[in-house]
C-alpha cells in the first residue's frame, strides 16, 4: 500500500505519545571501523537476485588506459571521488529461479586483499546453505570471481556444477599458455585452476548463447578474458544482466567508454564489446549490474553526450 498523507500524519500522531528518550540511549558508541555486510535484493519477475558484495579493491590510475592522466583524474574528481585511487566494488550474485540455486561468481581467493573474501560470511547472513547451490555461473576465472568456490579442502560448494566458457577453460587450463604468460600474470593461473580443480567431474562448459539454467542464458562479452561472458536474466517481461568485467570503473567507463584496465587480455576487442553492450543496453533500456559497479550494481545506462550515464535501480526493484 502506498504511504500517503493519511498514513504520514497517522504515523506523526503516533510518535507524538512516545515519551522522551533516557538521557543514557545518547551515551557515545565506539566506531565500528568496519563495514556492514553488503546484502541487496531485486526482482526479475519471477525470479529473484541477491548481490553480495565480496569487498572492494582500490586501482591505481596507472592501471588505466585510453585517456591521459589529466582526464582520468578529471573524471574522478566529477564523481567525488577526488584524484587518487579508483575504489572498485567486487560483488557476486545470487540467482534463484524457483528451481534452480545458482551463483554468478563467488567471490575472491583467501588472501588475495585484505578489504575482500566477505562473499561467504554474507552467503550465510542471506540465508543460502553453500551445499544447496545448484550451479556456479563463472563470468570468468580471475581469482576475484572464482577464488571462493574451493579452498584447502575442496569445493565449497559441494553439489554445485560449475558452468564456464569453453574458451575461458580451454585458456587457463592450457600449460603451454601458462608457461609462456610473464611472470606476474602466472599466479592467476595457479589460483585458476586451483578453483575448477575440485570440480573436475562436474563442469559444463558452454558456448555462444546458451540457456544455463531456465531463464539465464549466457551473453558472450569476451576481450577482458579470452571467454569472458555475462548472464542474462529474463522473466515476466523484465530483463536483467550481469555483465562481469564489463566495466571496472563506473565513473571513468560510462563517460569514456575507450579508456581500459591494465587486466584486460585483449584491449580492442574488451573496448568493442564494452562499446556494444552499452549501446544495446541502453537502447534497449535493459537493467544491468556487475562485479565491479558501485555495490549493489543495479541499474540503468542512457546516453549521454559522447559518452553514457548510469542511474541505480531504486532499492528492492521488483519485489
């Protein structure tokens, strides 16, 4: 029911007959130097999904390209966020259709930042038992989208097939790829396969436009990675899509689509396809979220001047 003037001035009577508060219910609070687990939850018609934010990471504008350092840190300062470091959401998303538990990513490997690994702590405050995940939707395999589904001891999700792009498993599965990649790029493929391994006899990898689970189908978006791909949620009429690495800084991106990140593996092709998805989505007027938007993510892109504008979904969208 909607809260109208009737509803307001009944509220305002109400409060009215409170008595005052103790003067012991304003005694200070120590500060809490931590943040809230990061929980919100929208509606696709009849399906529901949950983001949960893992943490965040902070990039340096070095790692940025595509415009010079001037216009990047013109950018920031456009969206408050002064000249320093970018502060990058990392989330992960809980898709529930009535049928299907699935997860589209799960968070980042232990240790790999100190601001990130909150993805399954907050999994269990929303409610969802690890074994009752049905399947593991990997936009990728960067240790920041795969690195909490196993651990020492296994999967972490132990019921759960794992679906990936055939691609994306075939690259980072490849020894001689491996061997060749420099230096510091060879960690992610240790932590890569340290997280598919467990899943070995359970994995589905797919190709092209695929439906993974009744009402998701895949979204190939490849450049970030060789199989880079989103996942598109359709029911009732609304749409929804969470497009992985799409876009790691909202306030730079969305105005300059060209500018690129340094772990992109193939710039051009990152560039194109970042370039169509925007355009179709905000022709389109398709909602969007992704791992590294401005937790929770959800929202809408239009156009705007020579570059594109984004506005979050209000709280609880479709519920």
């Amino acid at each position: 029911m909607p809260f109208d003037r009737r509803h307001f001035l009944g509220s305002a009577a109400g409060l009215a007959l409170v008595p005052s508060l103790p003067a012991s219910v304003l005694a200070k609070a120590p500060l809490a130097a931590a943040q809230a687990t990061g929980l919100a939850r929208i509606g696709i018609g009849s399906i529901e999904v949950t983001a949960i934010s893992d943490g965040y990471l902070d990039l340096a504008l070095a790692m940025f390209s595509g415009a010079d350092e001037t216009t990047l840190k013109k950018l920031m300062a456009a969206s408050f966020r002064g000249e320093g470091a970018h502060r990058s959401s990392v989330n992960a998303f809980v898709v529930n259709n009535g049928e299907k538990l699935a997860l589209v990513d799960a968070g980042t490997v232990k240790g790999f930042s100190p601001h990130l690994g909150r993805f399954l702590p907050a999994l269990a405050l929303a409610g969802f038992d690890p074994a009752a995940v049905d399947v593991i939707l990997a936009t990728h395999l960067h240790p920041d989208h795969v690195g909490g589904i196993a651990d020492e001891l296994g999967a972490t999700f132990p019921n759960a097939e794992l679906v990936v792009h055939e691609k994306e498993h075939a690259f980072w599965t490849d020894e001689g790829i491996a061997s060749r990649a420099p230096q510091e790029v060879q960690p992610f493929f240790r932590m890569a396969n340290a997280a598919i391994k467990p899943y070995a006899g359970r994995t589905r990898k797919v190709k092209g436009s695929q439906e993974v689970i009744p009402g998701v189908t895949t979204v190939e978006l490849f450049g970030h990675t060789p199989g880079h791909v989103g996942y598109r949620i359709a029911s009732g009429g609304k749409q929804l899509l969470l497009w992985g690495d799409v876009v790691h800084a909202p306030d730079l991106q969305f105005a300059n689509p060209a500018i690129s990140i340094a772990f992109d593996a193939d710039v051009g092709t990152a560039r194109e396809n970042r370039l169509k998805i925007l355009e179709q989505v905000a022709a389109e007027r398709i909602m969007v979220s992704g791992a590294h938007l401005d937790f929770p993510g959800f929202g809408f892109v239009a156009k705007s001047g020579a570059g594109y504008a984004f506005t979050p979904a209000p709280f609880g969208f479709g519920l």
